[in-house]
C-alpha cells in the first residue's frame, strides 16, 4: 500500500510572528512550483501566537488538497472552560490548523503529560475532524534497558484506545527516539524502520490490517536534509517530523525537495 509521506515542521517555541511569516513565506514560495499530488504533505506547527500569521495553502490543480497544512502544538481535550493557559481543538480550528501535534516528549517530560492525557486529546482532536500526530519515544535509558520496544507498544496502546479503526487509520504517529531529539544523533534507519514496523503491528492488533496499511507513522530525532533520503527509503517510514531544520526555510525545503526524489 503507499501512504503518502508527510514532511512537518514542529517550531516549538520559537519565532515572533513576522519571523513564522518571513519563514512561511520561504515555504510558500518553494512549493509554488509544485502541485500538492507531487509534495509530500507539508505541515508547519507555530506557536500558538503565530497561527494567525501563517496560513494553509490550497493547490490550485483540482485536486483539493492543501500544499500546506498548519497544525497547532498541543490542545486541551474539553471544550471550553477554567483551563488556563490551554487552547482547544476547535479555536485550533478556528486559527486555521487541520493537524495537532500531541504527546511530544516535552510535553510529557516538562508537563507531566501522561498517556491518559493523550488518548483524551488524540479523541477530541478526531471528533473535532482534525487529526493527531501522536508522539512516542524512548529515553536513551529504557533503550540501553533493553525496553525500547515494550515502553513505545505501551504508549501507543493507550494513545489509541477506543479510538475506531477508521479514525485510527486517519491518524499520524511520529517515533521520536528522545535521545534523538535536538542532539545532532539520528537513529539509524534501519533502526528507526524496525521499530516504526513494530508499532504498525501494534496498530494492527488494536486497530485492525487497513487501519496498520494507512496510518502513517513518522521518524523524528536531528532530521536534516542529508539524513531524509535515506529515512524515506525505508519500506515504514512515511515521513519525518523535523525540529531544528524546520525553523530555516532552506532546510525545510531542502528536507521536502529531497523527499520528492525518493517517494511522493
Ligand atoms: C522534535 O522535537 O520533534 C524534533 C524532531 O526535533 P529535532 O529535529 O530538532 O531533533
């Protein structure tokens, strides 16, 4: 089956606005000359206070689709209320995102997000008609324990629990190994494709074989344009979530063009 590969951009938080919209300006004119068929599916996250400053981007061939898509950072799983600090999925809605980005290792460390958390989130997200790039990962510690494998089957099993198999085929994961993230350190591919086929057989035993087929499930940790051919060359990697090199506009589109040279 080919799943059409997702490229994102997570900016955390980083950029004022006239600096997300210098950036998406640098985005918007690279994929100009294409049509969304031939992009991969791009997706940037700002900050919450640069939604408004960026825009999707509609293709204009026909086809319907976007050739950029936004996702918001996070979401709070109810609807509206005394939750301070918070944004909902619809006001994420409102501002413009089709994608929400959850359970990112940060969240769960500095924020104490647990996988509970998530499973509320990644629902809300679904039944608000967006859909989640739920975040998974291992500390170098439960790698070097031996426990990779169990620790990431767990997230995963409550990330999706009494989600349907049609929603969950909609959604995206990303594994993002944590010791990968931000350290220059990218998880061999090979590595990161054995346990990307791991969590599509998780996938498959809660969700179901089409539901494992379509959902695209991402690699994250120090993506760089000369690491993504080869990532993307795996049979189970659909895509990368990407930190650092997303925040330059030459980086970010290098990461997209290099792409397009293996699979789109
Ligand atoms: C991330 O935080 O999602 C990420 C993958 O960051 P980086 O690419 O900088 O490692």
């Amino acid at each position: 089956m080919s799943r059409k590969p997702i490229i994102a951009g997570n900016w955390k938080m980083n950029l004022l606005q006239s600096e997300a919209k210098e950036l998406f300006e640098g985005i918007k004119s690279f994929v100009k000359d294409y049509t969304a068929p031939q992009l991969p599916t791009v997706v940037i996250a700002p900050t919450y206070t640069s939604l408004c400053a960026v825009e999707s981007v509609k293709c204009d061939c026909g086809c319907g689709k976007n050739k950029i898509y936004v996702a918001a950072q996070n979401c709070h799983w109810e609807k509206s209320g005394a939750y301070t600090g918070e944004i909902s999925v619809e006001m994420a809605k409102d501002a413009g995102c089709d994608y929400i980005i959850i359970g990112h290792s940060e969240r769960r460390q500095y924020f104490s997000e647990t996988d509970e958390m998530i499973n509320k989130k990644a629902k809300a997200i679904l039944a608000g008609g967006l859909i989640p790039i739920i975040c998974c990962g291992e500390t170098l510690e439960q790698r070097e324990a031996g426990i990779t494998d169990e620790h990431i089957a767990t997230q995963i099993r409550a990330a999706l629990s009494g989600i349907s198999s049609e929603d969950v085929a909609k959604s995206v994961i990303a594994y993002e190994p944590i010791w990968a993230i931000g350290t220059g350190k990218t998880c061999d591919s090979t590595e990161a494709n054995r346990v990307i086929k791991m969590i599509r057989n998780v996938v498959k035993e809660v969700a179901g074989v089409q539901a494992a087929d379509s959902i695209r499930i991402l690699y994250g940790g120090s993506v760089k344009p000369s690491t993504i051919e080869e990532q993307m060359s795996q049979s189970d990697i659909d895509g990368a979530l990407v930190g650092g090199a997303s925040l330059k506009a030459d980086s970010f589109n290098e990461i997209i063009a290099n792409t397009m040279k293996v699979s789109v």
